[in-house]
C-alpha cells in the first residue's frame, strides 16, 4: 500500500466512537459488537470516518500528536 493510498470507512454511521483516558470504545451498531481499542487507534478510526484520508496524512497527523 502506497503513502497516497486513500483509505475510507464504508459506513462510518454505524459506529459510535467514544474516548475515556487513553482508550477508545467503538460501538458497532451493525453487529452490535463493542471493542476497546487504544486511543491512538480511535483518533485514526475517528478520522477515516470522517472523510476519505491518505495513509500518509494520517501518518502525518498521528505523528503530529505523538511528538
């Protein structure tokens, strides 16, 4: 997969994404399911949802809160 690979969510409505500390709980109203992911994790999924992203703004954007 390139850096200008846009990576998207089919049905970014079906999830609920909420953030307590340094985790994530992603609801999946589809299956009904519920995960906890770290929070880090939650940011990517938070912003792939929000439109169609390339890996490497996501890299960037990531890289960007870690520094």
């Amino acid at each position: 997969m390139s850096p200008e690979t846009l990576v998207s969510v089919v049905s970014p409505s079906l999830l609920r994404i909420r953030f307590w500390d340094e985790h994530c709980v992603v609801y999946d109203t589809a299956s009904s399911t519920t995960h906890l992911i770290e929070q880090h994790a939650g940011l990517l999924l938070e912003w792939v949802c929000q439109s169609e992203v390339s890996i490497a703004s996501l890299s960037d954007r990531l890289a960007s809160l870690v520094s």
